[in-house]
C-alpha cells in the first residue's frame, strides 16, 4: 500500500560526499515524520537523521555537522546530503517514515529496501 525507495549510495573515497534520496509512494494522506537509518554488519540498526512535517531536524551525535536532511513535501521525498565521509559511516542506509494513509487513515511505520555506502580508499 506504501512504498519506499531509496537511491543514491555507492563508493566514495574519505571526505568525499553524497547525497541520498528517498521517495515514498502509494496511498499516502500524510508523512508525519522521515528519516535515515543506517546497519553496519553485525550491529543493530541505528538512527541517522530525522524530519519531521514541521522541518523539525534530529541528527546522531556521530554525523552532526557532516550530514543534512532535507524534504520536499510535494514530492514526498527526502534527502541525506553525507558530506565528509568517514570510513565509519559505511554501511546500508534505509529510509523511514511514519505514514498517515488513506483511505483508514491508520499510521504505520515504512522501511524501504536500503541502500549500500561504502566509504574506502
């Protein structure tokens, strides 16, 4: 009923960047709150950045001032712009949102599929 669809990840040497994208489809009402979340192989999964429909923002202590969430309500897509990448940011990123959806109005949360970043020289 709702998907998510990531794209942007890839290779990039240390301090390099780049910017991942997340588009959310299907029967949408409302997007209360989006966001980033990242797994290293063997760890949990762990939260990125959020945002929310006020433009509320939430960052890991480990990306502040390195990485930026942003939306476009109209598109209902987000982005994570990851400037000066470290080694210890590689991982699978997954999108998230907490979605109102119609026709029952029921919110749920959405995972999309992930997308690998490997930051290595």
């Amino acid at each position: 009923q709702v998907q998510l669809a990531e794209s942007g990840g890839g290779l990039v040497q240390p301090g390099g960047s780049l910017r991942l994208s997340c588009i959310a489809s299907g029967r949408i009402f409302s997007i209360n709150v989006m966001g980033w979340y990242r797994q290293v192989s063997g760890k949990q999964r762990e939260l990125v950045a959020t945002i929310t429909n006020v433009d509320d923002t939430n960052y890991a202590d480990s990306v502040k001032g390195r990485f930026t969430i942003a939306r476009d309500a109209n598109m209902n897509t987000w982005y994570l712009q990851m400037n000066n990448l470290k080694p210890e940011d590689t991982g699978v990123y997954y999108c998230n949102a907490d979605v109102q959806r119609y026709p029952d109005y029921y919110d749920e949360d959405y995972w999309g599929k992930g997308t690998l970043v490997t930051v290595s020289s």
